[in-house]
C-alpha cells in the first residue's frame, strides 16, 4: 500500500501552514497509472497537480474542499 501524503515541497514560503484539497480527478475505487493526475491542490493561492506515485486502486481519504497541511495523508494506493 502506498499513502498519498501531500509533500512539505508544495509550500514555498510557509506563510501559510494550511492548502486545500480543491477536488480529486480520479474517484475513489478508480485505478490509476503512476504520473496520472488524481487531485488538484490549493497551495498558498496557487494551483498543484497532485500526481500518483504508483499504479494502484485509489481509495479516497479526505474530502474535497478539505484543508490539508504538509504531511497530511489524504489517501492511498493499493497495488493489485
């Protein structure tokens, strides 16, 4: 299994210590392909491509328009 963690490399300037989960591009059960854009971050007001590591059935841990900081878990791959 493979946890999705929202990288501390997303923020630049650490000003502020919360993003937001805008919405997931892929759905929860989906499987996807490693380098797949599966959700798409709001990071100190820019727009982030979270992209899967691997290849694996997604399963859907936080919500959309949920706030994350780094190191938040919000999901995880399970490789078939």
């Amino acid at each position: 299994m493979v946890q999705l963690v929202v990288a501390a490399d997303f923020w630049v300037s650490r000003i502020y210590p919360e993003g937001v989960l805008e919405k997931w591009l892929a759905k929860d059960g989906a499987h996807v392909e490693p380098g797949q854009e599966i959700a798409d971050l709001r990071i100190e007001g820019k727009l982030v491509k979270l992209k899967a590591p691997a290849s694996g059935k997604l399963t859907v841990e936080a919500h959309n328009n949920g706030l994350i900081e780094p190191g938040s878990v919000i999901g995880h791959l399970a490789q078939a």
